[in-house]
DNA sequence: TTCGTGATAGAG
DNA sequence: TCTATCACGAAG
C-alpha cells in the first residue's frame, strides 16, 4: 500500500472517482477499502452542491485538492466527498461504501450489524467510523487522522448511473468494485 | 412505504 | 423569520 499524492485529485472528479475505487480510506484506527464512489463536477451538475451552494463554491476556492468536504444530510447523515481540482473541471468524489479491513470491532460496537453491512452507504461508513462535521475541511495530505492509500492490485470497475438523487440521475458517474459485497445496493451497478 | 432530522439558501 | 430542499437509513 502506497499513499496516494495530491496530484491524485488534480484530474477529472470522473478519473479521481474511478481511481478511487480499490483504495485504502483510513480515519484513526479504522477504514477500509472503498468500493463504490460517485463523482460530482461543479461545472453543469446540478446533482452538486456547488451548483446552488455559494458556500461550496467558496470551499472549492479556497481548498486544495484532497481536502475532505463532510456535510449533514437529511439532519441525519454525515457523508464523506473529497474535493478535486486541478484538472479540465472541478468537483467532488463522494464516497459511498467501505469493505471493512481495520478496526472492524470498533466500528461493530459502533453499528451492532454484520460485515456486509457496516459500511454499505455514504451515511452508514461515516457513522462506523466515527467521522462527522468536525473532520469538514481537512487536508487529507496533512492531517494524521486521515489518509488514502493506492491499491497493489487496482480492482475491476463498472459504472453505472448515481443513487439517490433527483438531478441529472441519468449520468453515469457511479463507480464500483465490480461483484463486491459491501455495495449500498447490491447488483451488478445498482 | 414512511418519516425523522438539521444546515442551507432564497423568499417575504 | 419562514419554508423547501437534500447525494439517507431504519423501522415496519
């Protein structure tokens, strides 16, 4: 396992979210390998919160890539995306779904349920591993508590159309890890 | 299928 | 102030 360098997220969200498939996302003493990722451009993507939120904008600004953007969904559910840009356009990768590789107890004690679905949601990884609004804005490339490790062998990937979402659903900017069992839906792209 | 929950933005 | 909206999950 390799850490993966900024210029990582210095390409298209659409590279960035493909590429982010098979990686190690580790936050304290838990993570695991992220299986299912969905891009967002700023540019033309209604689906993105940049599209409607000056806010957003403002973070993508001022922000380096890499730098994790958090925010509450539904009052309820934090979820995880990393800011990218740099390349043709910038955006979002939202991370969606973790197979479990460390801190597996902890993160059962925190979400009493099996493996296969501790982590299979956008909402549900950021509650097993803790993550919420305080981790907003962190630079993934220079803070300890978090970090992204490359894959030794990069898994296949299928795309399919985003989850979830009411604008511009027809897109295929889904990416998961083709036949993985800690999808949020399960079939072959949902 | 429903419904809770809260930050945000835009209207009044 | 108020209200609509939102990339979800869990219970039933």
């Amino acid at each position: 396992m390799k850490k993966i360098r900024r210029e990582f997220f210095q390409r298209d969200p659409l590279v960035c979210a493909r590429e982010l498939v098979g990686c190690e996302l580790v936050w304290n003493d838990c993570g695991g390998i992220i299986v299912e990722t969905e891009a967002y451009s700023v540019l033309n993507d209604e689906a993105c919160h940049a599209f409607a939120r000056p806010s957003s904008r403002e973070f993508v600004a001022e922000r380096p890539p890499g730098t994790a953007y958090v925010y509450l969904n539904y009052g309820v559910h934090w979820l995880l995306n990393f800011l990218v840009k740099g390349g043709a356009e910038d955006g979002f990768v939202l991370i969606r779904a973790l197979e479990p590789t460390r801190g597996i107890e902890t993160m059962k004690r925190r979400r009493a349920t099996h493996l296969e679905n501790l982590c299979s949601g956008p909402g549900k990884l950021t509650r097993a591993l803790d993550l919420r609004g305080d981790a907003h804005g962190l630079d993934v490339f220079s803070t300890k508590s978090i970090a992204l490790f490359a894959p030794v062998d990069p898994p296949s990937i299928q795309a399919g159309p985003r989850i979830g979402i009411t604008k511009a659903a027809d897109l295929p900017w889904r990416f998961i890890a083709t036949g993985s069992r800690f999808l949020s839906k399960m079939g072959p792209v949902g």
